[in-house]
C-alpha cells in the first residue's frame, strides 16, 4: 500500500513537472519621459517635476501606480574580466512610488541625502516594478542653486 501510494506520488510528480508551461502575453508600455532634458540642474531640497506623454498608455493602464528613481551608469569589469554596465538604481529609496501613471506628471522635493553628480537619469517603473522608460537625458543634481549644466554631447 505504502508502495503504491509512493509510487502515485512519484508518477503525479513527474507528470507535473513535464506539463508544458503557457506562455503569457506581457504588455510594454513605453511612454516618453519629456522632463527632466539635459540642461536641468535640481538642487537638493529643491521642488522638481517629472512629466511623461500618456497618449500612448492604454487605457487599462493609465490607473497603475508607478515609482521614479534616479540611476546614473557605471562600468566596470567583473571576477571573471568581462565588462558590465550598473544602473545605479537605489530601490531602497525611490525618488517618488505610489502616484498614478496616467497622470503624466509628479512633482515632489529632491530629497538633501542624493549625493550630487551630473549623470543621473530617471526611470518611471509600473506596477511591476518592470522600468517603462528611462530618460535619455543626462541631469545634473547639485548643492548649489547656481550649478552649471556642462553637456557631455
């Protein structure tokens, strides 16, 4: 008895392991992220707005919550030799999260603990935290309210 039940067991076991999974559809949306351009300078404590064109989300989108975060990329050559590209991105600490995608905007305080660089990108996340799109200009994020842009064209 105990052998036989072993036995079903093993056979319902290997049965559902060589089922063939379905593939599902992903829906990609990326909308453009038309604020921040290259010319920005945000200082630390200063007010900033994050804007993106929402004509093409579909509508069953437009009511998901999003998360913005700023990334800068770095390269480097990992154990084995092979070069590598970090984004940067600090998941633990979002530039904003929760706000509706299809509002096309988020205007909020760039908080005093971002370290200041002049390559920092944002990236807009959806619900899945999968990235929608990343900006494609470069922004500079200062200390100093009379900063200067310097492009790196």
């Amino acid at each position: 008895m105990i052998l036989t039940t072993l036995i079903s067991l093993i056979a319902a076991a290997a049965f559902a392991i060589g089922a063939p999974l379905q593939p599902q559809q992903l829906d990609v949306i990326s909308p453009t992220i038309t604020s921040p351009n290259a010319s920005d300078c945000w200082t630390l404590g200063s007010v900033q707005r994050v804007t993106w064109d929402t004509t093409k989300i579909p509508p069953a989108f437009t009511g998901n919550k999003g998360m913005l975060m700023l990334g800068y990329l770095t390269v480097y050559n990992d154990s084995t030799g092979r070069q590598q590209v970090s984004e940067n991105l600090d998941y633990r600490n979002p530039l904003a999260n929760n706000f509706t995608i299809g509002q096309g905007h988020w205007t909020g305080i760039i908080p005093y603990n971002i370290p200041p660089r002049d390559d920092y990108f944002v990236v807009l996340f959806g619900d899945r935290h999968a990235p929608f799109f990343c900006s494609p200009a470069l922004l500079t994020i200062s200390t100093v309210a009379t900063a200067l842009r310097v492009s790196k064209s």
